[in-house]
C-alpha cells in the first residue's frame, strides 16, 4: 500500500488506521515491547529537511524491532545528479518500505511509480504530507472525541503548506465546515477550494483571523515558510502576521484546540503552551502510533487486538 | 464557396475536417507537423461551415494518421472528423477519443514539478479528470493544467 495523497485511503481505512495507532499507543510510549516489524527495515529518504517526521517513523521503526536505513542528499550520489528513478531503484533492494520527503512536486508519486516496496509521502514541495494528516486527525479524535462535522479554522500558509493540503482534504471528507485564513498571496490553491466544495464541504476565506476562532473546535495554525518564497520581500509582507496569544483566547470554546504541524516561529506564543488548549506537542508525540500503524499497515503486519 | 474548390482533393492521405476556426496551426505542432520536412500538406482555416459556423480542414498528403496520434487532437479538437483518403475515395472514418490519460503528450507546465527534471525518465502523465468542461491534471503532482499551458509543452 503507498499513502501518497488523501485519496489512497477511504474514511474507513483512515478511521482503522487511527483505532490501529490507538493500540499501538503503549508501544509508542515504550511501555510495552512487541517487535512485530523485526527484520524489516524502513528507508528514510529526506530530500529536504525534517526533524519531526524523520525521527517519529525511526521511532516507530524502532519501536516495532525494525531498523532504519537514512539517506540525506549530503552525502549521497543525489549530489552527483543521480535521478530519483536511479535512487529508488537502489532502494527497492534495500529495504521492505520507504519514507520520502523532496523538494519537488509529486515526487512521492514519482518514487512509487519507479519502485515495488511501498512508498510514503512524507512531503512533496507544497503538495501533500498525508501521514501529518493522520496524525493530525489522530490527535483530533483525541480532543474533541470525534473527527466527522468539526469547525476547524486553518491558518497561514494555505498555498505552500503541503499539511493543510491533505489535512483540509480529509476534514472535507468527514463532514467539516472549513475557515480559511490567510493573506491574499498565501490563499489555498484553487483547484483544492473547488474539490473541498464539490465534495460538500462548507468552506468560506478570510484573511481575518479574530473572528473566526470564537466559534472553532480547532484552530491549525501553520508558519509562513520563507524557503517557499522565490522573493525575500514577498516573505516579509506577510511574515507574522497572524498571532496567538493567551490573551486572544477569551472567548473561545472550553474545548478548543490549537494545533500547529511545528517547527513554529511566533504563530502561537509560549504563554498559551500551559493552557488546556495546547495540543501541538501532543500531536507532535502522535506522529509515533499513527506511523506505527502505517508501517504495519505497508508491510502486511496485523496488529493484535489487545496489546499490554 | 466550400473548401473544396480552395485546395484539390487529394489521392491518399488523411483529411482533418470541422478543426475549430483558427486551430489549425496547434493541430499541426501536436502531430509534429513542421512544414519544412512533411509530405505536401493543405491548410484551409476560418472558412464557412454549415455544422460549426468556422472551421479550419487539413489536408495531409501521402500520410495515414494513426489512432494514437488522432486521439491527442481530442485536446484541441474533439468534434473534428477524420477521413482516410485512399485512391481520392474515403476509405475510412475515424472518431477521435479523449482517453483517461495523455501519456508523453505533453509535460506537466508546473515549474516545481518531478518531471521537470530532464533526466528523470518515467513518462509524462496528464491525467483527464473531466471531459466538459475540460480539466487535466500532471499524475504526479496534481496541478491543473491549462489546455494552453499544454499546447506550449507538447512533447
């Protein structure tokens, strides 16, 4: 099974693999050592760079008694000019699935195409992170004890933020009504508004953030990426523009959360970090089970209904 | 006054009719046609039709069409019809046929996309996500492609 957009996966294969990454729970936490993926071995390839995704599925690997092989384009012959078609071709003998993330467009399907072993994007350019996606909606259900009908405010970087892109898509599927804020040149692309809305999902822009977030489930702020931006000065227009801090937070719901993909620049202040509406490091921890679940998911490995 | 008198009729070859009016010249560029190295070639644009108001007609000499290279014209000319000329008779018919996927067509037009990469040697793939109205998008890294954009990357 490859996991390269949303689309790979139906809502009830997407919910199986959350109740999947629910038991994995204590494995995760490394309570408990089960080693089902022993002897297999998991290739990471991180074409650009990456802490939380990298390091959660060698976690997971690891975890699960499997091993991990790392590439970096330091180092590699990528650096010579070797194709993405040649690499991959090493890499199906090398290992039993991999993990890709590179800085062009469709090069997780590109990678999947050229290869036998399953392949998962770990992010395309702008275009999708799907395992974010999960995670996200893992830590979704964990908060609000449901992922179908949410209101859920998106916030920055809608046109290069690649986990919005899959994440939006998804929330779209389960029924969400969908704010999207951000500044004019960083709106989300238009052919992803016009899936969401023609897949039924209530969707309406603003560039506001204040308003909306009064009546949210959740709020998925995103950092405004400078390495996306071909001009400096682009960036610095919209740089920081949208904050939160405690203080903002009055009238909200008891129960909203904050979400963030992280690494964060100054989206969210460090005084909301001790409130009940912090989820982002959760949800970084959360890439754990959720890749866990995958990875026994790509490589065939059933997971026992009762793990302790 | 009909096409007919304005170019002759020709003994073998393969006749493009009812082209959109002004379309002519992207029908040849997506069957290679240059002019310079082909067999003798008709082009007959913006003249009057009972079927489609304007249309452009062209004439390839000496030169059967296969279906594959008709079926890219569905692009740019899904209505057109296509006579096989054998003997100055018509000694076929052929309909023209979108499929679901242009397959080292054209490229994808995306400055950031895999495919770019000139090295890189899996094939392009536009993929036909709707008919009417028209919408493409590259397989790999789902950006929509406009019939434009397409036109000037062809293959």
């Amino acid at each position: 099974m490859d996991l390269i957009t949303m689309d790979d996966l139906t809502n009830e294969e997407a919910i199986s693999l959350l109740d999947d990454a629910e038991r994995l729970l204590p494995i995760a936490r490394g309570d408990v050592h089960l080693p089902l993926l022993e002897g297999k071995v998991l290739a990471n390839l991180f074409f650009e760079n990456s802490t939380r995704t990298r390091l959660s599925f060698e976690t997971a690997m690891k975890r699960l008694g499997g091993e991990v092989l790392n590439l970096s384009e330091v180092g590699s012959s990528v650096k010579k000019g070797e194709t993405l078609y040649d690499t991959m071709q090493m890499i199906d003998g090398y290992a039993d699935v991999a993990v890709i993330r590179h800085p062009r467009q469709g090069a997780a399907q590109y990678a999947a195409d050229a290869v036998q072993i399953p392949i998962m994007n770990a992010g395309d350019g702008a275009g999708n992170h799907p395992t974010q996606t999960l995670l996200d909606l893992f830590t979704i259900r964990h908060g609000q004890g449901k992922i179908d009908g949410l209101n859920v405010v998106l916030v920055g970087d809608l046109r290069y933020g690649r986990t919005v892109h899959s994440l939006s898509h998804a929330l779209g599927r389960f029924g969400a009504s969908l704010t999207l804020v951000s500044p004019e040149p960083l709106k989300m692309p238009p052919e992803i508004v016009k899936d969401l809305k023609s897949s039924g999902c209530h969707v309406e822009e603003s560039e506001d953030l204040a308003p909306a977030i009064s009546s949210a489930d959740v709020v998925y702020m995103t950092r405004i990426q400078r390495e996306r931006f071909p001009d400096e000065a682009e960036y610095e227009k919209v740089a920081g523009i949208y904050t939160l801090k405690a203080e903002d937070l009055r009238s909200v719901q008891s129960d909203m959360m904050i979400m963030h993909p992280l690494p964060r620049v100054n989206e969210i202040h460090p005084s909301i970090d001790s409130t009940d509406h912090a989820w982002y490091f959760k949800q970084a921890f959360n890439g754990v089970p959720t890749r866990m679940a995958l990875l026994c998911r790509s490589l065939g490995i059933q997971i026992p209904e009762a793990i302790v | 006054m009909s096409e007919m008198r304005r170019v002759s009729a020709i003994c073998n070859g393969t006749v493009i009719d009812h082209i959109p009016s002004g379309s002519a010249v992207q029908v040849m560029r997506m069957l290679h046609i240059d002019g310079s190295h082909s067999n003798p070639i008709s082009l007959v644009m913006n003249v009057p039709s009972g079927k489609v108001g304007r249309k452009d007609v062209l004439k390839i000499e000496d030169r059967e069409l296969s279906q594959e290279e008709l079926d890219r014209l569905a692009l740019i000319a899904p209505s057109a019809s296509i006579a096989i000329i054998r003997n100055y008779g018509v000694a076929e018919k052929r309909q023209i046929e979108l499929g679901s996927e242009l397959v080292n067509i054209a490229r994808c037009s995306f400055f950031n996309c895999i495919t770019q990469n000139p090295n890189e040697p899996l094939p392009h793939r536009l993929q036909v996500v709707s008919q009417d109205p028209l919408e493409i998008r590259c397989a790999y890294c789902g950006r929509a492609q406009s019939l434009a954009e397409i036109i000037e990357s062809l293959i």
